[in-house]
C-alpha cells in the first residue's frame, strides 16, 4: 500500500497560484484570446513572405515547408509552454521556468536571459511594417527616413497608453483585438473567395505551375539560407510566449490558457496556410519574387482592385501592426519590470517601480520604447530582416534548452507530480528538433554571421 502511494500521481503547479492579486487579474478568457491572436497575427503574414520565398531560392516547395516546419514549432513551442507555466503560474515565461530549473550559478540564467530580453524584446519590426504600409496607403513613395519616423512615433504613442493608466491600455487593447478578429474574417473569406469559386466567375488568373514547385540546386540552397527563412516563419507565427509573460494579469490562468493557448494557434495557422495558398496562385513569380514586404498588398490589391484593395490592406494591415506593437509594449515591459527586479542592471532600482500616478510598469514601458526606436535608426540596407534574425535566433536557443530541460531534468526531478497542463512528449521532441534545425543549420553551412550577432547577445 504505501509503495503504491509513493508512485501516485499528483496533478499540481510546482508553486502555489498567487491568490492575493485578484485585483491585479484584468484579462479574462475573451482577452487573453485577444492577447493571443493580437500578438500572433502581426505584419508577419503580409510581410515576410517575399522574403521568405528569397530565401528558398524561388522554389515554391521549399516555401511551403518552411511554413509547416514552422507551424509545427509553434504549436510544439506552445505545448512547452503550456506545461512549463501550469508547473510555474507566474509572470516571466522564459526568465521565469530558466530560473526554476536552472538555480545555480546563482543569478547566471537571470543575467544572461535578462540582458537580452531587455536589449531585444523589440516591437520595432511591426512597427516598421505599419510606417512602410501607412506610406503605401497614401500612394506616397518609400522613404526610408520617414517610414522610421512614423515607425517610432507609434511605439511612442503605445508607450504613453500604457504608461498613463493600465485599465485603459487594456481596453485598447481589447477594442483593437476585436477589430482585428473582425478582419480576421475579412481575410478569411477572401482566401475561400479565392481558393474555391472558380476563376471564369472571379476573373483572378492561376499563376501556380508545378514547375516552380522543384527544389533548387543544392549549391545555391544554404543551412543558413534555411536559418533565415524558418526565422522569418517563426517571426510571423511569434507571440504565443505572450500570454505567459503576463500569467499574474490573468484569471484563473491555467484553465484560461489550456483553451485560449491551442484554440488561438490552430486559428493562426490555418489561416497562414490559406494565405499562402493564396500568394502562390494569385501573385505572379516575378512580383513574388521582387515583393519584399509588399506582398500582402498586392494579393489584396489584385482581388479588389487597386483602389479598395489598398484601403482593405491598409487597413488590416495597420490595425495588425498597430495591436501587436500595443500588446508588445504592454507586456514586455512587465518583463523587463521583472529583470530590473532582479537589481544587477544599472538604475534597476528605479525601473523596476511603478509609475505613482498609474500603477503601470514606467521604467519598463519607457527602456522597451527606447531601445525599440533607437534599433530602428542602426544603420542596415535591410533592417526588417537583420532585426528578426538576431532577435528569433536565440530565442530558439533558450526553447532547445527549455525543451531539453523538461523532458531530462523537471520530469525526472518530479515524476509523481504531472503539470496541470501536460504536453505530449512527442510534441517536446518536435519543438527540440525545429529549434535546434534552426540554431545549427548556419554553423553546418558555415555561413554563420547573423547567429554570432545574437549569440553574442547572450554571452
């Protein structure tokens, strides 16, 4: 009897849930959804593609499989999530569960974690997006200078949202969320309209052959070539760590997020496939192929017409990057609240306080605002790209770690106590392999200078 008593399961949290912050608990389930596809759904989808197709050489095959592979990590990278912060209900994700399994050297894991989420937790790449597509409205020509302006001037106004009172960042936030939810389905219908009522009734020409479906060469394919494309895909399908960042903002989190979690990704990449299906058939190869991060523009442009197709993508567009820029200054600045917390940054003492007047995380708000902007004016001919690729780069190094983590340390630390939320091993597995495919892939082709930048950036 009492052998079969030390082998019961326990289904429990490793830490108890904090249950004297219920006036800190704001987001319910419909917010926290909102806070899922807000984050997730940014300029991404509409952006990176023609960048994403660059990297695969043209080959259309290629493409799709970085999409799935993608799909894949994120859904994978969730379930690690999920487990990891029903074990650990409280705010910090990453820094938080590194922390917890990894205690000594004492401060190490805070430290290295903790400088780089500070210095790369960035809402400039959406940002960037809405100036660039907020100037394509107006039919004005591109210029750089003033898209970085328009840019910056967002991340600014976010700021101050946030910083003057919290009850009404999140209100934004709710009303930008359920606009977007509104042209979630607006894109939706326009996949369907596309991919199912035949061409004779929407005058739309099929550019799909399968001759751009062979695969490249493998000389002019690269590890790295492959790094970068997966990166961008993972940019794109980012922000499922979100929610989790901000645990003690929600109510009763573990049952919230064990639905709002895969409920908001399987909507997400549904989506994206359709999307993409559509790219392919509607988009001629040449414009595909010189679109940069123009390419959602020209799919809508081309269903309905230059002068409505303009206004719809603008529209959904800026309001896409307008949220996830909201939700991103929002909650990495509790994040880097938490880093200050820890004391061995300069003026942690200061940054780590609330605002007086608000009751909102100042310092946090205002260092996320600065560095975000003042990452916009490095000098780069390609700042979009450089700035995902040294962001995501280690971000795929701590989820490798993480994975490998639970699976031979928390697991076999506790293996009587099962997280509220358990993930499938085989989905630990698949988000192990994705990560590590993405971290190694440069080092084998030997073409490895954007992983040295971010590393360096945890060293």
């Amino acid at each position: 009897m009492a052998s079969w008593r030390f082998h019961e399961i326990v289904v429990r949290s490793l830490i108890p849930l904090d249950n004297s912050l219920p006036h800190n608990r704001h987001l319910g389930f419909y917010s926290t959804l909102i806070l899922f596809i807000g984050r997730i759904l940014g300029s991404g989808i509409f952006a990176t593609p023609g960048l994403i197709m660059k990297d695969s050489q043209g080959s259309y095959s290629l493409y799709l499989i970085c999409w799935v592979t993608g799909g894949l990590i994120a859904y994978s990278g969730l379930a690690l999530y999920l487990e990891l912060g029903s074990y650990l209900p409280v705010n910090g994700a990453t820094k938080k569960f590194l922390e917890y399994i990894f205690p000594n050297p004492k401060y190490l894991t805070s430290f290295v974690f903790g400088l780089f989420t500070v210095i790369f937790s960035l809402s400039s790449p959406n940002a960037l997006v809405f100036g660039e597509y907020l100037r394509y409205a107006f039919g004005l020509e591109s210029n750089e200078s003033k898209t970085k302006m328009i840019a910056c001037s967002l991340i600014v106004i976010c700021g101050i949202v946030h910083g003057s009172n919290k009850r009404i960042g999140l209100k934004c936030l709710n009303i930008l969320g359920t606009l977007k939810l509104m042209l979630l389905g607006i894109i939706m219908i326009t996949c369907f309209y596309v991919l199912i009522i035949p061409e004779k009734y929407t005058g739309l020409t099929n550019n799909l052959t399968s001759e751009r479906f062979k695969l490249p060469k493998s000389s002019s394919f690269s590890g790295s070539l492959y790094a970068t494309a997966l990166l961008k895909c993972i940019h794109s399908l980012g922000g499922w760590t979100t929610s989790h960042t901000v645990q003690n903002e929600i109510k009763d989190p573990i049952k919230v997020l064990r639905v709002a979690g895969p409920l908001s990704i399987i909507i997400i990449i549904v989506l994206y496939m359709l999307l993409n299906l559509c790219y392919l058939i509607i988009i001629p190869y040449e414009q595909f192929m010189n679109g940069d991060q123009l390419i959602g523009a020209l799919l809508f442009t081309e269903v309905y017409g230059h002068k409505f197709g303009t206004l719809l993508v603008n529209l959904i567009i800026s309001i896409s990057s307008a949220t996830n820029v909201l939700i991103v200054v929002f909650s990495d600045s509790i994040m880097n609240q938490e880093v200050f917390k820890e004391g061995f940054l300069p003026f942690s003492e200061k940054l780590c306080s609330n605002a007086l007047f608000s009751g909102t995380p100042i310092g946090g708000i205002f260092i996320h605002c600065f560095i975000s902007c003042f990452i916009i004016y490095v000098p780069h001919k390609s700042i979009y790209n450089y700035v995902i690729s040294i962001q995501y780069y280690p971000n795929q190094v701590f989820h490798a770690i993480l994975c490998i983590a639970l699976l031979f340390k928390l697991r076999r630390k506790f293996p009587n106590i099962h997280a509220p939320i358990r993930a499938s091993t085989s989905l630990i597995y698949i988000c192990l392999m994705g990560s590590l495919s993405v971290v190694l892939s440069p080092f084998i082709s030997g073409d490895f200078k954007f992983t040295l930048v971010g590393m360096s950036m945890m060293l």
